[in-house]
C-alpha cells in the first residue's frame, strides 16, 4: 500500500486506486480482491482522514480471499500507516 498526502485545502474524501498485476492469479481472481478491498474502504471511508490517497497493490495469497481474511491485513496496513485505529 501506498499513501499519499493531499493538502488539507483540498476538501475530498479519502480515495482509493487499485493496481492488481495479472501476476496475481486469474481475472476471477484478481476481481474478487478487488471487490473485497472495495467493501473494507467503502465502510471506512469516513473514518479515514480526508486528506489520504491510497494505492493498493497485492501479491497472490495463500488464503482464501474473503472480506473477514484481508480485513486485518487491510487494518494493519492503515495502522501502520498512522492513519488510525481499526477494530
């Protein structure tokens, strides 16, 4: 993940790009990732600083890709990022 710091002047949510190379498996694949990571943003969007863009860029995984496996990698990214605390 990648994070980018726009000015506060600029008065837009926090965003979300997606770059997820075919190296990570099959189209199915790749677009259930990114369904996934949708979700999670979509329902944290508020609670992200308005400020943030962030790039995500995955790597294929050896679990299943669900919303309740990538959730805690996703929280763990955004927390180390110092972009807040996840439960």
């Amino acid at each position: 993940m990648r994070i980018l710091r726009r000015p506060a002047t600029a008065a837009q949510p926090a965003r979300l790009a997606l770059a997820i190379p075919r190296a990570y498996g099959s189209a199915v694949a790749r677009n259930r990732l990114k369904r996934v990571l949708r979700e999670i943003f979509r329902l944290h969007k508020l609670r992200l600083p308005p400020d943030v863009d962030m790039v995500f860029s995955a790597r294929p995984l050896a679990v299943d890709v669900s919303v309740r496996t990538i959730r805690p990698l996703v929280y763990d990214l955004w927390q180390r990022a110092g972009l807040g605390v996840f439960s």
